[in-house]
C-alpha cells in the first residue's frame, strides 16, 4: 500500500490555502525537528502520531525504523510531498496521512509517540494527551507569549502561557523536560 493522503479539508479553507502557499514550489528538507527526535528515541515500540507535520521528517524516520507513522496537516500540499518522499524510501506501506484541520479531528486510537512542533491549540492538546499509550511519550513545541515582542501580528491564542503545556497534563504523566530555547518552549512527558 502507498502512502495516501485522506483528504477532508475543503478547497478554500483559510489555513489549507495558507500552508498550502507556503509549501509549493519548495524543496522540503524533511528535517525531524530536535524535540521529535529526542521523543522517539524516548519512545516505547509502537505507533507515532504526528501533528500539524507539515513536511516534518518524523513520519518518515519512524517508518524508517519499522514504526507505523501517521501525519495529520490542513496542507495536502506538504502532505503530498510527504508521500512522495516515503515512497522514494520504501516505507509509504507504514505511513497513513491524513489532510484535516486539526480543530475537527479526533486521534483515532492510542500511540507510542504523539507529536507536535510549532503549533498550539488548546483543545487539539488535550486530545493529544489522551492518545499517549500507557508508557507512550508527548513531544510538543510551540510558541510563548515573547514570541508576540517579535512577531506582533502572531495570535495570542496561538502562544504558551507561562505555565503550559506541563500544567496541563493528567496526573499520570511525568515530565521528562520543559525547556524554553528563545520565543519557544518544549515539553517531553511521558504517560
């Protein structure tokens, strides 16, 4: 099976066309972002769910390990580089991609390793949280709130206040490190 790309964004919505401008016509590195990289190798066998992936490197590193990867974003631009690129591999019978706004999505099941980079919605965290297996690890890296000094038109609601995203795990979780690195923090926990 080739990696495939399940498509539930309508054409004109805001975001989609946004992150889709930003990928065409650009060479994806397929980077695996520091704290992702870090998570999988914390991470038990099993699953990896990674959010608003974009053209991230984490889908393809851990089916390069013999993981099942899936990879969720509002571009299917960068979801179809994706594929692509986990053909060009060899590994797109362990990549599941999936095009949706993240707000109207729900993780379907449990996972060894749910991450995400550069992105924060509240309500799509708590749901993260709940699809970290037992013994599973969250990776998340997202903008604070001095991230608005620089960029001053970046959303409030997109920013990490002080005390998040470790105060808002379940008591089951520990954190492993939450760590500030200029305008963002990151946060490795485990369930």
């Amino acid at each position: 099976m080739d990696a495939s790309v399940r498509r539930t964004v309508s054409d004109d919505h805001a975001d989609r066309v946004r992150w889709n401008g930003k990928y065409a016509g650009r060479e994806p590195s397929f980077r695996v972002p520091d704290a992702a990289a870090r998570a999988l190798e914390l991470a038990p066998d099993g699953p990896v769910l990674d959010l608003a992936c974009g053209v991230s490197g984490l889908v393809l590193d851990a089916a390069g390990r013999g993981r099942d990867a899936t990879g969720v974003d509002v571009s299917d631009v960068a979801l179809g580089l994706l594929a692509r690129e986990a053909a060009r591999r060899g590994v797109a019978a362990r990549v599941t991609l999936v095009h949706a706004d993240l707000a109207g999505w729900t993780p379907p099941g449990r996972f060894a390793l749910v991450a995400a980079t550069g992105f924060w919605d509240r309500a799509v965290f708590d749901a993260a949280v709940r699809a970290v297996a037992p013994g599973g690890v969250l990776a998340w890296e997202a903008f604070t709130l001095a991230a608005r000094r620089e960029r001053p038109a970046l959303p409030r609601a997109w920013c990490l206040a002080d005390d998040e995203p470790a105060a808002l795990l379940d008591d089951d979780f520990t954190v492993l490190a939450q760590e500030d690195r200029a305008t963002k923090r990151r946060l490795l926990a485990r369930r």
